[in-house]
C-alpha cells in the first residue's frame, strides 16, 4: 500500500477526505433507495420522484466551474467544512418536507453543497501526495464514493423500508454532521490555490485543450448512461423478480462491488489509464447488457448489475485524474470541470430516464443506456492523448 511511504498528516488528510466523499455520495444517491416510498407519500409516478436526483445534479452542473472559481482565496479546508454544512441542511429539509416541491429545494441545497466539494477534494487529495501518486491518492479517496454507494443507497432502502423513509434521511442528517464534526479536526489544511487569472482554461494551447475537453466528454457520457438506468436501479430489480424485501440486500452487494472497481482502476491509474478504462467501460456495457429484457432474473440480475457498477466506479478515477494531468488549468478547476460534466450526465441522464421509463418502459430505457454507454468507451478508446494506453515514469512525475 502507498501508505507507506506517506507522512502521517498526509494519510490522516486522505482518510479525512475519504470521509468527505462518503458524505457526499451518501447524501446525492439516498434518494435511489426510498424512490418507490418517496413517490408513494407525494403520490406521484416513479419517473417524477427521480426529479429529486435531478434537482441536486442541476445545480452541481451549473454551479461546479463558477463556484471553484470564485472562492479560489478561501482556505480550503474551510471550504469543505462550508461545504458539508450544506449537506447536512439539505439533508434536514428533505427529511422534514412536507411537499415534494419543498424536497426539491432541499435537494438544490445539497447540490450547490455538492458542486463546491467535489470539485476540490480530487486536488485537495493531489496535493498531499506526490506528483506519481495523485491518481492512486484520487482513487482511495473516491472509494468513499463506493462506501457511501454500499452503505448509502441499500442503506436508506433498509431503513426506509422498516420505519420511513424520512426517518431514514434523518439519520443520513445525523451522519453528515457527526462526519463534519470529525473532518473540522481531521483534516490537515493545505494552501489555497495560486492567483486565478494566470491559471484560466483559455491560456492553454488548442492540442490541451482538446485533450481535456476529450476527458470532460467521455466523463459526461459515461455518467449519463449509468444514471439513465441506475436512477430507476430498484424498480429495475424488481421488473427482474426481487421482491421489495430483499432489495435493500441487493443494493447492498452492488455497492460493495463497486469497491473491486475502484481497486482494480488504482492498479491501472498511474501507469495504463486507456487499458483501464477500457476494461471499466467494457464491464459496465456487458453489465448494464445482461439487464436488456430477462437475460437473467433474480439474484442473477443483481449480479449483473453489481458488474455494472464495478466498471462504472473504476471510470472516475481514470477521468479525473486524466483532467488533471492534461494540464489545461488549475487541479481544482478541472476537478470542477469534471463535477460539472458528470452532473450534466447525471440530470439529463435521471431526467430522460424517468420519461422514457414512465412511456416506453425497460424495453426501451435498458438498450438506450447500452448504446450510450458503448460511445463513451469508443470516445475513450480512440483518443489515445487523452488516455494514454501505457504512461512513461517522466510523464507520472510530470
């Protein structure tokens, strides 16, 4: 482990932001698990309650690039701390609302919480380590991402299922600010970014440019597939003969596959980035595949699905390092970039999804999202500068 060759303040820094993004991640996707519960209490179809993932992506998309950008003199960790306050705010108001109008507001909260942290922890998490190890530091970090996946989504099912799901975002609340409280120690400080103006998109030359914008790209189709159908994940399973009960189970091996992902996508990082996010994108396409009409039923539908999730999670971190070392402007703006783009993907993705689901059905929303999910992996493929089939040790420390 590369632990080992880390100071302490930098390993407690990464367990601290590993924290961090198990927080966000719980709060973003918690609504997946109580989807069927929060639709029934609004009566409303299922296609309309995943507005409430939509709400939060819509202002991470809009807000990530402006907001790193115009609180680059913060301190960061204070940033973080702002940050997570507003998920643990958002988190409260979705639980006590008493119209789905309102949960929506709570959600838009939590996305401009969403759209500030996630675009600085990849860079807070750069600038602990060395240079050679940003994109095995960036993959540990987002496995709170898997954890919060694990724990997040069959976690508020569960919960949900057996007293509310308000009681369930409740105790999501109560989490997000015991894990606020922990980060306020936890987290060593690092300097703020250097001055903004010398460190803008537009001063990088067209050839880094198109690399990043390659990036950012495949990073935005790759999320939009995977939310076009995961978004509508329970009523998927149960199209494929799970029953209501054992859902939360089933969330629950998903999620934890999606740390082999991440742990496969930290082999790959820093020396093979195009073959590892070939390997991720095919696993997902065969994944999300075997979902396409009854191919597989049961438990056999959730293995399928946990493939899926497997490929899914070993894409980030292929892509958020890839921004960053194109270079094209400051690591934490192309953090935001990235945030940006995969919210993009994730509110049109949870948006059409919900329509194609309430008019056309499975039959439809399935082969869509396999269509889509095999252009991301041929963007990917064929833009070799962008990821980079083997890196030179010149190139990791770079």
């Amino acid at each position: 482990m590369f632990f080992k060759t880390l100071p302490t303040d930098a390993v407690i820094g990464l367990w601290a932001l590993f924290a961090c993004t198990f927080t966000a991640l719980t709060s973003e996707v918690a609504p997946v698990g109580i989807l069927i519960d929060m639709a029934r209490t609004f009566h409303i179809p299922e296609g309309q309650a995943g507005l409430a993932v939509s709400a939060f992506a819509l202002m991470v998309a809009i807000g990530a690039v402006p907001l790193t950008i115009m609180t680059a003199h913060i301190d960061r960790k204070r940033l973080m701390l702002v940050s997570l306050s507003g998920y643990v705010l958002s988190n409260l108001v979705m639980a006590a609302a008493p119209t789905f109008l309102l949960l929506c507001v709570g959600r838009l909260v939590g996305g401009l919480a969403h759209a500030l942290l996630m675009s600085i922890v990849s860079a807070y998490a750069a600038r602990l380590v060395p240079q050679s190890m940003t994109g095995r530091a960036i993959s540990f970090v987002y496995g709170g991402t898997s954890l919060g996946a694990i724990l997040g989504v069959p976690g508020t099912a569960a919960v949900g299922h057996l007293a509310g799901w308000r009681v369930a975002m409740f105790i999501v609340t109560a989490l997000a600010l015991a894990l606020t409280l922990c980060i306020a120690f936890f987290l060593p400080p690092v300097s703020s970014p250097p001055d903004i103006r010398t460190h803008l998109p537009g001063v990088a030359s067209r050839r880094i440019m198109r690399i990043f914008l390659v990036v950012v790209a495949v990073d935005a189709v790759f999320f939009f597939a995977h939310n076009l159908l995961y978004t509508y994940v329970t009523p998927l399973l149960l199209d494929h003969g799970l029953t209501a009960g054992t859902l939360s189970i089933a969330l629950l091996l998903t999620g934890a596959f999606s740390i082999l992902g991440l742990w496969g996508a930290g082999q790959f990082v820093d020396r093979n980035p195009g073959t590892g996010l070939l390997g991720g994108g095919l696993a997902m396409l065969i994944g999300m595949g075997l979902m396409n009409g009854h191919i597989l039923s049961g438990w056999a539908a959730v293995g399928a699905v946990g493939l899926w999730c497997i490929g899914y999670s070993a894409i980030i971190p292929f892509v958020m390092s890839g921004a960053i070392r194109a270079r094209a402007t400051r690591p934490d703006v192309a953090g935001a970039a990235i945030n940006a783009a995969s919210n993009v993907g994730i509110l049109l993705g949870s948006a059409a999804g919900g329509q194609v689901l309430t008019h056309m059905g499975f039959g439809v929303l399935t082969p869509l999202a396999v269509a889509i999910a095999l252009g991301g992996i041929l963007l990917g493929f064929f833009n070799p500068a962008a990821f980079p089939h083997a890196l030179s040790p010149a190139a990791r420390d770079d």
